[in-house]
C-alpha cells in the first residue's frame, strides 16, 4: 500500500526541540526558543545563498559591482540575518560574531541569559566559486550574575549548552548537538520550510584513509605534523597511502569527516604559530561534535581542543579532528618528538 513509502511521522527540528524539552522538566524554554531563532537564521541564509548569484550578492562586501556601488554582500547580509535573530528571540545577552571586532551586547534584554558565538557565513571568500560554506555556532549559558560583557564568552568548550553548524549546500545541513548528548543532523525541506531530522545519532566511523589539510602549508610545519603526514601517504608497512580531501571550506570539510571518518588538520606552523581557525566560533563547536559523535580533537599542541581558553574573543588554534584513533596517531608522534628532544 502506498502508505507503507511515505513517512508520516516525520521528525521535525522543531518536534525534536520540543521533546528535549520535555525532557529536563527544570527548563524554562529558553533555549527552545533561542533555537527556534537559530533555525530561522539557516533558513533565510540559506534562502540567500540559493538566490546570490541571480541577484548578484556574491563577491565580499567591499566589492563594488559593475556599477561600482558597493552592495551588501553575503557575509554582511549573513551576519545581519544572525544579528536580528539573536536580538529577537530575546534570549540572547551578548553575540560574539566573526563579523565584528566587538562582542554585541543586546542591552535591551537584560535578564537573557545565553551567549552565542557564531560565524555566520565560513567559508564566505569560496561563494562565488559556489563552494559549500555554512554557518557555525556556540551556545553557553551566562553564569549567575554575569554582568553580559565578552568576558562571558572566554569559557573552554566544555562549557558550551550546545553548537553546531549548518552547511549549505545541495540543501541545507545542520548538525547539532548539546552538552554530552548525541550529535543530530537536519536536512532543510524547501518545500515544507522545515529542518527534517535525517541523521539521528551520528556516530564518526573509527577509521577511513581520508586526511584533508593544505598541503601548501607544509612548508611551515613543525617535524611532528610532517612526520604524520608523511606517514600517511608513504606508509612503511606497505600499506595503502591515504586520500586526501581538501576544499577549503571548514564546515564542508567537517562534515564530509564526521560523515565519512578520517581526520581534518589546521596545524599551527610557523607562518601562523597560534594556527587560523578561530576558538569560539570554529574550533571548538567543531570539537564538541567530533567528541559527541565518538571523535577526538586536540589543539596545535596536542592539548583538548574543548579545554582551551581564549584570552580574547577572536583567538586562534591550531586544530586536529576526526577519527579517534587518527587523531590519537598524532598525539602519539607528538608524544616520541617530545621524549626525543
Ligand atoms: P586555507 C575559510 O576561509 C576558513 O576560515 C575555513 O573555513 C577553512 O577551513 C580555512 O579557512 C581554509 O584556510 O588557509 O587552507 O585557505
């Protein structure tokens, strides 16, 4: 019978909220309803980055057009887009975003009580390249009797509610995942408007040959981090040397790792000592879904990437993440350099 093909108990992102919810009977909403505001903002990113290039929103902002006025641009629109969601789910105290130098400090709901690091389009420079980009996030609650200044945001990983990220692509992905809880991935139905949950309990395969880095960087890399890559593509044991998958797109490259197993690097080297990839809104939301999904992440020099503090809002790391045992490889180099010297 045709009803045996359609599902008609679909998950929504929104149902899957609600019945979190129900689950923690101390909760107020809040976070659900700071969700809510979330998903509105990968909606309408979403919705700009399918239409860009017919109504000429790609190149970045500063770039004028033909005309030579300079139009918002993605990554401004995006970051916009994020800014009002945050500030009218009136849950939110302060919003670091990679598009402002400042932590936003919403004055006009002093009694929220969360705190949303976000970098609303990564990826931004690859759009017209049309290149899969995304959005990534964090969520920490604000301790009791934070005064909401930036400072409540240089907290370790550990402390994140919950992150995440949304990819857009051949349509809108979100992985999602709270504090010691499963990792969930939504898929965007256009047509319904609503994140439908695709993905339920992703878990990291434990092994595949797959490590994605540039390479062009390896010219800066300190010993231990080519020894591992070396290892990989020219394996004594006469294994078989690994793929690597590289796109230059952070969120894109996580995904097809937590997806597919492997490990993604952005080593700190001695062109960026403090690596490039930012803690609040890069580095550590990624960690929190590889380790939820069964994964491992280390910073550049093979500490937990979710036990790092950022001294300010913009810091950077170095970042080793995927497969628990890949990762746990590196480590274990790290560790013989160490005794050798
Ligand atoms: P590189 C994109 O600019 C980004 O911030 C991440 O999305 C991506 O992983 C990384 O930088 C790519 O950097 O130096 O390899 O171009």
């Amino acid at each position: 019978p045709v009803s045996a093909e359609v599902n008609t108990d679909i998950v929504t992102l929104t149902r899957f909220l609600t019945e979190e919810q129900a689950k923690h009977a101390e909760a107020t909403g809040d976070f659900t309803l700071l969700c809510h505001a979330l998903q509105f903002s990968f909606k309408s990113i979403a919705y700009y980055i399918r239409r860009a290039t017919l109504i000429n929103l790609t190149g970045l902002a500063g770039s004028s057009n033909t005309t030579g006025d300079d139009q918002k641009k993605l990554d401004v629109i995006g970051n916009d887009v994020f800014i009002n969601a945050m500030r009218s789910s009136g849950k939110v105290r302060v919003l670091v975003s990679e598009e402002e130098e400042e932590a936003i400090i919403f004055s006009e709901h002093p009694n929220a009580r969360y705190a949303v690091a976000c970098d609303p389009i990564d990826g931004s420079s690859n759009l017209d390249a049309g290149v899969s980009v995304g959005t990534i996030f964090g969520i920490y609650k604000l301790a009791v009797g934070a005064r909401g200044t930036d400072k409540d945001l240089l907290l370790p990983g550990t402390e994140l509610v919950a992150a995440g990220f949304t990819m857009y692509g051949a349509s809108a992905q979100l992985v999602l995942t709270m504090k010691g809880g499963a990792v969930n991935g939504f898929t965007l139905d256009n047509a319904l408007g609503e994140f439908i949950l695709t993905h339920p309990n992703l878990r990291i395969p434990k092994k595949r040959a797959i490590y994605s880095v540039n390479e062009g960087n390896s010219l800066y890399w300190e010993d231990p981090v080519k020894e591992y890559f070396n290892s990989l593509k020219y394996p004594t044991e006469g294994g078989k040397p690994y793929s690597a998958r590289y796109i230059g797109s952070m969120v894109a490259d996580a995904y097809r790792t937590l997806l597919y197993g492997g490990i993604f690097a952005y080593p700190s080297d001695k062109k960026s000592p403090k690596g490039k990839l930012r803690i609040l809104y890069e580095c550590a939301p990624m960690a929190m879904v590889m380790e939820n999904a069964g994964g491992q992440a280390v910073t550049g020099n093979m500490s937990r990437m979710l036990e790092a503090v950022p001294e300010h809002i913009h810091d950077r790391s170095g970042i080793f993440m995927g497969s628990y045992g890949e990762v746990q490889k590196v480590i274990d180099i790290f560790e013989a350099h160490t005794k050798k010297n």
